[in-house]
C-alpha cells in the first residue's frame, strides 16, 4: 500500500480554518465555577479539536499560526 499523497495547499488550509475556529471559541465568555480557581473557556475545547481532528502536526502548526497572530497583535 502506498503512502497518501501531500496536499500542502490542504494542510495549509485546514491549518488556517483551525486557527480561525480557536480565534472563534476564545470570544466566547469564561464559565466560573465556584471553588475552582481558574475560568473555563472553550477556547481549550478548541486546541483539543484542533489535535484531535487534524492531527498532531497539522493541529501543533494551527495552535502556533494562532498564537503568532495574537503576538503581532490581532485581536
């Protein structure tokens, strides 16, 4: 059996909808639960997606497009 062929413009896509899917969870309020010191977001809810459903290395390279996004300062 042979190796699935590379699509880069795909990865480069779906690296890009993830992140906007993380940018998207993180407008979503915080839940604070009483007793539990720190606010659950969904915006982790949506770095597990982005693992668990492109991979390790296509979700590993959408988490750091969206982390470099937030460092040149978009919001």
């Amino acid at each position: 059996m042979t190796a699935p062929a590379r699509r880069p413009a795909r990865d480069l896509a779906l690296v890009a909808v993830f992140a906007g899917v993380i940018a998207a969870l993180g407008l979503v309020p915080a839940v604070f639960v009483p007793g539990f010191p720190a606010p659950i977001t969904l915006q982790s809810m949506g770095v597990v997606l982005a693992g668990a459903v492109l991979g390790a290395r296509r979700g590993f390279l959408s988490v750091v497009l969206f982390l470099a996004l937030v460092a040149i300062g978009l919001p």
